[in-house]
C-alpha cells in the first residue's frame, strides 16, 4: 500500500491516518514473535531458533526499523507542492500529473544505489556541462536530459546504437557537426557531444517555444510533436497524448531533478569527500600529417592510456591517419601537453 492518510474532496491534501499501516503491522509480528518464542525454543524446532530471546528481539527490532525506513520512501505527504522543470511551473496538483511524475519518482527511488552513483557522476559532470549551458545561454535543468539519456556515462550505448552521453544516433549527431566515421566517433566526445546536443535543443526550443516540447522532440523526434500538435489542438504538455516512452522521459527528467537536488530528503546521503573528482578539461585541436598511434598523445599529456581514453573516447584506433583532431586535455596538463606535442616534427598544435 503506497502513502498513509486519505485525501480531503474540498482541499485535494492528504490527511494522515492515526497510525501508519507498516508500523501498525510490525509492532504487532514484532509481538507475535516473541510471544510464539519460548514455545518454538522448547520444541526444539531447529538450532536456529535456540538464539536468546533478547538477541532475536533486537534482531527484529533493526528489521522493523530498516523496513519503517523503506516503507517512509512512499509516504506521499513528503512529496514537493511545487516543481520546476526549465522554468516552468508543473501542475502537480493535478490528479493525473501527480500520478505520472510518481511512477518515476518512485521506480527510481527504489535503487538508491544506482542513484548515489548518478549523484556522484552528476558532480563529477556538473562544471564541463555547465561551462557549455552558459555559453550557449539555455536552461540550466537540461543537464537532467543528459543524466536520464545515460545516467551519465559516457560509454552508454543503447540497443538502437545511440551513443554517448546525449545518446545520439548517427543521423542525428551527423547533422550537428559530430563527425563518424572508422577511426573517429564524436558522439563518444564529451565536450563536443555537449556542444551538439544544446545546439540541437535550441534549434528544438526555437520551432516550438517550450522547452518540454523541445525535450519530447529530442526523444521522439520533431515530426511526432508536430503531429500531435496538429492533432490535439494544445501545446501544453501535460495535456498532450504521446508515446507512452515520451511522456514518461519529461518525467523522468523532472524525478531526476528533484531526487538529485533533494538528495538528503530522500534518504540519499552523501559526504563531499566521496564525490568523485570533477572532470575539467581542455580541449587541443591538433593536424596530423601522416599517420600515427594514439599512444604518444597519452605520454604527452603524462596520463596511464586508460585516463587518456575515457577522456577521449571519440579516437576509436590505437593508429590514427593523418588529418585534424580534437583532443581532450586534463586543464592541468595542457601545457605540458601542447610542449611534447611540438617536438613531434609532424603534428602541428592549433
């Protein structure tokens, strides 16, 4: 049973009930146990059951504390009044409103360690996106977009080859200036990936004048938003009838942003020296003109190749042709990176 308390008809509030069902129903096995003990211990039922009655009793006393803990992830009357995605007000006051935003909000509740992982993930990201959200002028809350496309790896691809962070598929990041090809894919490129998928956000924005439409057309392309649209005679989201995958990624979206930004309200506690370190890098435009192995950009920027790689995920060869590339350079290393690299005769350092 989800929620304890009933809701009011004239104030649409929920009302809490005297007692709360889980621990109503946990005092009383908590009872029933301990009188049904002594009895189990003298049958000799099995050797586990011969523990001391006051061991079980503590036992079971952590087991009806963990349990009111998971029980409380569903008391409705934590839940926010008010929620913003993009600067605009949500209608959660609405029945059906309420009810979507809660299948996600809850579904992602229930794996708190996939969650402190996204958190921490989301600090370690937080600055490089950031840098890019302000350059470009649009809406802080679109780093959510990219946390419930990958969680924020940047290795994510999924079942329909969508790559990277934004989760691209060729077409798509082709037609943001992501080059694809053999050696190189830059959905995999962090900085640049980011780059393509706020210009293709805006470009969204712009056909639509709404930020949520701009998210649906990103995950259900422009052609569906335009048909409902036409369809539906609406442009408010919430009164739109999408692909059910659609609807609840604008969920999502907003479940993420609220779980993140409210992370001890909801149980997830994190300590800042736990925090993974945060990714600051520096982007190095080099030209090669003859081929080369992906090594000696590793030993210039004097990083294991394992570092090198994650950050430059898009070089997709150990041996690189010769041409133009972007290379991602920890902020601390690029001066030493841009030295070594002048000393190879046939790179050039842009």
């Amino acid at each position: 049973m989800i929620g304890s308390g009933v809701i009011s008809r004239q104030t649409g509030k929920r009302t809490p009930r005297s007692a709360p069902f889980p621990a109503v129903f946990f005092a009383v096995l908590l009872v029933a146990v301990l009188f049904a003990a002594p009895v189990l211990s003298a049958q000799g039922v099995s050797k586990k059951t011969n523990a001391p009655v006051e061991k079980r009793m503590g036992d079971l006393e952590k087991d009806v504390m963990r349990l009111e803990r998971q029980a409380d992830l569903f008391n409705l009357d934590a839940l926010p009044d008010n929620l913003m995605l993009c600067d605009k007000k949500v209608p959660i006051y609405r029945g059906d409103v309420r009810e979507r935003f809660e299948r996600e909000f809850f579904q992602l509740l229930e794996n708190k360690g996939l969650l402190t992982v996204v958190i921490k993930r989301y600090y370690k990201y937080l600055p490089m996106i950031s840098e890019e959200i302000q350059r470009m002028g649009v809406p802080s809350d679109l780093i959510y977009l990219a946390v419930t496309e990958s969680y924020l790896n940047p290795r994510a691809v999924s079942r329909a080859n969508a790559a990277g962070m934004w989760q691209f598929i060729k077409e798509t990041g082709k037609r943001e200036g992501l080059l694809v090809n053999d050696h190189i894919d830059e959905r995999f490129n962090m900085k640049k990936a980011t780059r393509s998928a706020l210009t293709h956000l805006k470009k969204l924005n712009a056909e639509f004048n709404d930020w949520l439409l701009a998210m649906c057309a990103y995950n259900a392309g422009p052609g569906r938003v335009r048909e409902v649209i036409e369809n539906q005679a609406t442009r408010d989201f919430f009164d739109m009838y999408l692909p059910e995958e659609t609807e609840r990624y604008v969920f999502r979206v907003l479940a993420l942003k609220e779980i993140i930004a409210n992370r001890e309200r909801y149980g997830i506690k994190i300590n800042d020296k736990d925090l993974y370190r945060p990714a600051i890098l520096s982007e190095v435009t080099i030209e090669a003109s003859r081929e080369f192995h992906s090594y000696i950009l590793a030993k210039a920027m004097d990083t294991p190749y394992r570092t090198f790689r994650i950050n430059n995920l898009h070089l997709r060869r150990y041996n690189l042709p010769r041409g133009i590339y972007r290379i991602n350079v920890p902020v601390e290393k690029k001066e030493i990176f841009i030295k070594k690299m002048k000393t190879y005769d046939y790179i050039d350092v842009r």
